[in-house]
C-alpha cells in the first residue's frame, strides 16, 4: 500500500472503512499542514482495496504480491 503523503488531507475516510482496522493518522504533518494516512501494520493487509476506493482524493494506491500473500488475500 502506497500513500501520497503530500496529497493526503487526513480526512480519515480510508481509516473507517478499512475492515483490518491498520490505517491511522501519522503524528506528523505533510507540507498542508495535515496528519496524513498511514498503514500501521502492512503484515495484515488483505489488499480489499476498500481505503484506495473511499479516498475521495484518489492518494492511496494499493499493490498486490503474486504468490503466498496474494492466495492469503484471495482467502480473506
């Protein structure tokens, strides 16, 4: 998972709807003055693409691995 700390405006969106509960805001700020989102544990990401889909600003890219991790995402 990738995020555009720069174009994040730490809305939360993406912290609510994720079902793994692993987004939070960062304590620091980005160059606009906002906490931007970030994953607190990328070990638990099934890559739903729920947070990338809810940014209304289109900052979170999210990637998948191909082999045990991608069956294990399939699965979840």
């Amino acid at each position: 998972m990738v995020f555009d700390r720069e174009r994040c405006k730490g809305c939360e969106l993406c912290v609510t709807v994720c079902p793994r509960k692993i987004l939070t805001l960062s304590p620091g700020l980005n160059s606009l003055g906002f906490h931007p989102a970030m994953i607190t544990d990328a070990s638990r990401c099934t890559g739903c693409c729920f947070c990338a889909l809810m940014c209304p600003d289109v900052v979170i890219t999210v990637l998948r691995e191909e082999g045990e991790n991608a069956a294990r995402a399939d699965e979840g």
